[in-house]
C-alpha cells in the first residue's frame, strides 16, 4: 500500500470494537428467558457483524419472520440497556488512535449499528469526542454495501474518498469502501464466520490482527513507526 493516504475510517463491530461480550450476552439471556437451546459462544461471536437480526435467526431459527422480528426488537430493547458493560476497543486501537491524533491524522467510524446504539457505545469508550465523523446505520436512507456512508464520511473528515482508507471485517464493508473509490483494508480478527472467505472480498490488503493493522495503517498515513 502507497503511503500517500490522509484518513482512515473505521467499521465498529469487530473491527474497532469488540462488542461480542455484551451483544452475545444479551442473546444468551434471551435464550434464557424463552427456554432456547443454548449456542456455543463462539458461533454467537462469529455472527455479532451481521446485525441483532442475524443473532436471532440463530438463536430461534424455528421461528417464523413475524415472530422473529418481535425477537429482534427484544433483542434491541435488552441491548440498549447493556450497550457497554464489557465492550472494549481491541487491544492496540488505544495505541493505534492516540498515534493518528498525534500526527494530525483524521479519522472516523461507519457503521451499521443504529445511532442511538453507536453513539453512547462511543461515548462510553471515550472515543466520541475524538473521531472525526460518526456514520451509523440510520444516518442516511443507504447503508452499507452502499457507498454513501463512507462518502459522507469522507466529507465530514476532509479527506477525498481516493486518500482514505476504509477498515473493515465483513464482505459489506470491503464492497462499500471499494464503491466509495476507497483503499480497502480486511481485518481478519473481527467477527467473521465459518461460511466466511475474506480472500474473496477482494480487499486491497488484509490484516490477521492489530500490530499489522497498525503497521499497515501507520504506513499509509506516512507516520514513522
């Protein structure tokens, strides 16, 4: 990668965040509470990036679609209440976002995630103040896949989509960041399941875990390490 990038932007979920903690507890109390079969943690983990819808088919997959959206919103009603009681930055973010303000590197976060969720989640990590933008899920009438979130992004950072990065751990976020004319970075620690192939997303470069994404980052952003 050419070390001619300006900013960077972040997916949240498995990517800036690990938020598997509180999101897979919230299903397992449900689970509880409705006398579900119990899933093993890391199934539940793998799945935290696609969405809480995704996490309830996986619970209740015997439920109807009716049945499964009055989950969903539970599931939403139970995690709004516990946004942040375990979820931590992956280790090396600390390090890797006091690197970037340090050298004046703009960055941001563009996520799915609602913003009634994302937001007090950034608020909590103490991180709110400091990214550049905040894009979540219900921003505009186009998530992700869709290029415009990252757009916006780029806009609200002040960097062209040409010198921005975009990071992420799922197929959506590399298809984005590839339509936004974004260099593409796959993160291959985040929540990624089984039926998962990241050497398909056709990113531009992956990363295994965060020393490399910060090498590779740092890098682009032409910041000596």
């Amino acid at each position: 990668m050419t070390s001619d990038k300006r900013g960077i932007l972040f997916d949240l979920d498995g990517t800036l965040v690990d938020t598997a903690l509180d999101m897979v507890g919230v299903l397992f109390d449900m689970l509880d509470a409705h006398g579900g079969d119990k899933l093993p943690y890391a199934l539940a983990r793998a799945s935290v990036s696609n969405g809480s819808l995704a996490l309830v088919r996986l619970a209740f997959p015997d439920a109807d679609e009716e049945l499964q959206l009055k989950l969903q919103q539970e599931y939403l009603d139970r995690y709004e209440k516990s946004v942040c009681r375990e979820s931590v930055l992956f280790p090396g973010i600390p390090e890797l976002i006091d690197t970037l303000d340090q050298h004046g590197r703009p960055w941001g976060v563009v996520t799915n995630k609602p913003g009634y969720l994302t937001d007090p989640l950034l608020h909590q990590l103490k991180i709110a103040g400091r990214a550049g933008c905040a894009i979540s899920g219900d921003t505009l009438p186009e998530r992700k896949p869709h290029p415009a979130p990252l757009l916006l992004a780029s806009q609200q950072i002040g960097v062209s989509p040409e010198e921005t990065i975009y990071v992420g751990d799922a197929q959506r976020d590399i298809e984005a960041g590839r339509r936004a004319g974004m260099t593409t970075v796959a993160v291959t620690y985040g929540y990624i399941t089984a039926n998962d192939n990241p050497d398909l997303w056709e990113a531009d470069i992956m990363a295994a875990d965060t020393q490399e994404l910060t090498k590779i980052l740092l890098k682009a952003v032409n910041v000596a390490i």
